[in-house]
C-alpha cells in the first residue's frame, strides 16, 4: 500500500494482490484487495458456517430431603435418588415380605408301622393317633414309657396332647427308626425277638400338601355338617411341626401354618441334616389311607406281601422296594 499526494490531498493507493496460479493450487501475496494481510479479511476468507449441534435440554436435579439420600448415579437418575417427603401422621408404608424359594408342600412325610399293623389300618381306613386307639397294634415298638411321656406332653400353642397326633417322620433314615434298623438299644423303644427286624416294617408315605390338604377337606366337611346341626368333633385345620422328639422338654413346635412353614424350612435349609432326623411332623387325630401316596418295603418278598394284604382293601397306594430305606446308614452298600 503506497501514499502519494495528488492536488494536495493524500491518496491511500490499494496493490491488488497478484495471484500466481498453478495447477491445483493458489498462492496469495500478504495482503488482499482489502488492505488486510493474511487471511484476517472476513470478506476475502469467510469462516465456515457450521451447523449446531442440537441442544440438550438440561433438567434440574431435585433437591436431597435428607443428607441420607442416596447420590444420583448413572443407575439411580437423580429424580429418582431423593426420598418422598412423608406427610406427618400418613400410614408408614408396609415392606412386602421376602418370599422364599423353599417349597416345602413337596416334603415326603413317613410313617412307621410292622406289617401285622397293615390289616387293620387299612380295615379302619385310616392311620389314627395313639389316644384314639381302642385296640393295641399287634406289633407295638415304643416303650411304655414313652407312651405316657407322649400323652402328657402337650402341643405348644395347641395345647392337645402329642398322643392325640398321628407321628410323621421327616426323613427316611431318622434317629429313632435307625436304631430299629441297626438293632442299638434305644430308651424310647421296647425291641422283642419277635418282629423287630427291619425287614418286618413298611413306610406309609405322603406329602406336606397332600396331609394339608387332607386337612382342609376335612374341616370342609366339618363346617357343613355344622350347618345342618348335626354334631361334628373339632378337627383342628393345621399339623404341627417339631425340631425334634414331640415329648422332648426342650422341643419347638410349630403349630400354626405360618410356624410350621417356617419351622420345614428351617430343618430343610440346615447345613448337616442333623436336626432333621430328630424332627417330627404331627398330624391331628387321624390320616386317611387316601393321603398315604406309596407304601416302601425292603425287598419283593415283603411287596409280594403287601399286596396279598391290598387286595382285600379299597386303597391302592404305589407299593415300591427301596432297600436304603431299611438298611443301617453304618452297613456297605
């Protein structure tokens, strides 16, 4: 840019800038036709409009109630993180229970009895507690002594006596039917020479369901017959579930549907199994022969047998052989 004087007046004289083309390129001189040097012309080098990015419209956090609220994380948005204000006075919300995965209506139950008991169970049609025996079984194994310690004790938080319970085993291998099986002595038994072999004892089988349902028929038909005035005893809709011998003095019961399901889980979840074998499932008064699912036996001699017995009877229970059942957990299998 040169200054020179025409008439006496300055005159500013622009260079236009030379541009030297080659192929596929431009070289520019320093300044432009604006007087600019560089590329500080606005007008010569315009800047590149962009698009902008679309905005992201921003939402405000809520304000913490408490210092004890969480902090919002990527998992937890922050509307969510801050607790609802409770209204004095409003109800406390109630906390659903944790619901277990322990199903324990598919609990097999066992009853012990000599095959010279089977005719008349099945001829009565139904396994009846001790107290409402009019008759002894023809095979007896419990001791008099336990017999009476049993009528005496009483079901916690029923108040009836443990005699007025039909006897459940939880397991197969339970203490009391081991020392059958191993031929140990054992206080609650009385053992005699003449059908105390292992071999000479069936199991009646059944499930927590099917007795509780049993049970609840029953009561059904108990309040029917209420309601035609027809007198009908009290049949109690529950069982009764123990951690070990029902006659024990330092035994827990569980004698409400909400206990005794607590009760089966507890022994079920045990960690060695050991409690379990002590345990007890009490049913009140009496089990029809209907609720008995399979009848276990030692070997086919003994099946062969129960079925001759079976075939006077209108039940038709399974009649299965399973030998670990009637053996001593010490012999070799």
């Amino acid at each position: 840019m040169n200054v020179t004087l025409i008439g006496g007046m300055r005159v500013r004289l622009f260079r236009v800038a030379r541009v030297r083309e080659t192929k596929g390129s431009s070289l520019l001189d320093d300044e432009c036709i604006h007087g600019l040097e560089g590329q500080l012309c606005a007008l010569c080098y315009p800047k590149v409009v962009t698009e902008p990015l679309t905005p992201v419209k921003k939402t405000r956090a809520p304000k913490l109630s408490s210092l004890r609220d969480p902090l919002p994380t990527a998992s937890m948005p922050a509307a969510r993180a801050a607790r609802p204000v409770r209204v004095a006075g409003a109800p406390r919300p109630v906390r659903a229970e944790k619901v277990s995965t322990d199903n324990v209506d598919e609990q097999r139950v066992y009853h012990l009895t000599h095959i010279s008991n089977l005719a008349a169970i099945l001829k009565d049609g139904r396994l009846l507690a001790n107290a409402a025996l009019t008759t002894r079984p023809v095979v007896d194994i419990s001791a008099p002594a336990t017999r009476e310690l049993r009528r005496s004790a009483l079901v916690a938080g029923d108040g009836r006596s443990v005699a007025e319970y039909v006897p459940f085993f939880l397991s197969p291998n339970a203490t009391v039917w081991e020392s059958v099986r191993a031929e140990t002595a054992d206080p609650l038994l009385a053992l005699d020479a003449h059908g105390s072999e292992a071999f000479d004892f069936v199991m009646l089988v059944s499930t927590v369901k099917k007795i509780n349902d049993g049970l609840a028929a029953v009561t059904g038909t108990a309040t029917d017959a209420d309601a035609t005035d027809e007198p009908a005893p009290l049949v109690p809709s529950v069982v009764a579930v123990t951690n070990g011998d029902a006659a024990g003095a330092l035994t827990r019961f569980g004698a409400t549907p909400a206990t005794a399901e607590r009760m089966l889980q507890t022994l079920r979840a045990e960690a060695d199994g050991a409690m379990i074998l002590e345990a007890e499932l009490l049913v009140p008064d009496a089990v029809p022969m209907e609720l008995i699912t399979l009848i276990g036996v030692c070997n086919d001699n003994v099946r062969e047998t129960v079925r001759g017995i079976l075939k006077a009877s209108a039940f038709k229970p399974k009649v299965a052989v399973y030998p670990p059942w009637f053996h001593s957990s010490a012999d070799a299998q």
